[in-house]
C-alpha cells in the first residue's frame, strides 16, 4: 500500500506468486499422486477520499493452471466502489465489478454466456461497534448467472472481532 497524499492511495497485491504446483503428496483433500494447482492473481487498486466519500477502482488478473494442473485460467475483473461513513457507527457502500475476461481451458468463454447487463453490482452496510465489526451485503452473482443462465443475487454477512 502506497499513499500518494491524506487522501489518496495505491495498492498493489500478488498471489500465488509461485503458483502451487503438482505435488505427488495429498494435497487440499485431492487423492495422492493427483496433484493441485492453482492460478497466479495480481490486484492493483487506487482509492481516493473526496467529500466524506471513498471511492475504489481496481483490476484484478486470474492467470495460469489450475485443478490438476492441465486446465489454465484467464480471468480480467474491474471493480469500482464508494463508501460513505454515516456516523461512528456506519458505514454504506455500493460498487460494481466488471468480468471483461472469464476464459477456463475446460468451458471456454464463460463471459459471453453470462446474461445482460454482463456486471455485477453490490449494496453493504458496515457496522462498528468496540471490538466487533458487522458487515451485511447483497450482490450479483456473475458465477451462479452463469451456471443458471439467470441473474442470481445472493447475501453475505461477515462478523470481525478485533482482539
């Protein structure tokens, strides 16, 4: 994480940088000798405060083998977002995320099947309270659209207890 100023920021995150590879040991529940791998990812961000706002853009690359190592994956997702604090307490925010790449080895490509508007959007409400975080959201399922052909929207709730 960089920051440019008070106000703006610049982030950049790496994973898988070695790219879990075939292994002839039991690996994640998958049979010895079957062997796992998973795809390299790489986020860059920028994030930017104007007016009791934050606002959030970022790209995100899916790239390499995965499963038993000969499937290979190339995924391209932007997102942006805002966030607005209303109070100590909470937190609203909205943001959408764009598959501009969905390709697997095994299915093709997933984003031309993916129905209209080809986006997915999100709505959260972030709680604080002492030690304990609540975060409620409901979003776009680009995954499960594809699988059913339709659009899906499903929910999520995450509780963080700081210690």
């Amino acid at each position: 994480m960089y920051r440019f100023s008070e106000t703006a920021r610049l982030g950049i995150m790496v994973k898988n940088i070695l790219e879990i590879s075939r292994s002839n040991s039991s690996t994640f529940g998958y049979p010895e000798g079957s062997g796992f791998s998973l795809p390299m990812g790489a986020t860059i961000g920028i994030s930017n405060t104007f007016r009791d706002f934050l606002f959030a853009l970022d790209n995100e690359v899916i790239y390499g083998h995965y499963g038993n190592g000969d499937k290979r994956a190339k995924f391209w997702f932007i997102r942006a977002g805002a966030e607005r604090e209303i109070d100590q307490l909470f937190t609203l925010r909205c943001g959408f995320i764009v598959p501009a790449m969905a390709e697997t080895s095994s299915v093709g490509n997933m984003r031309d099947d993916l129905p209209w508007p080809k986006m997915s959007g999100t709505l959260g409400l972030g709680a604080k309270y002492g030690r304990f975080i609540l975060d409620l959201a409901v979003f776009g399922d680009p995954a499960k659209s594809y699988v059913d052909q339709a659009i899906r929207i499903r929910g999520a709730v995450s509780l963080t207890v700081r210690l």
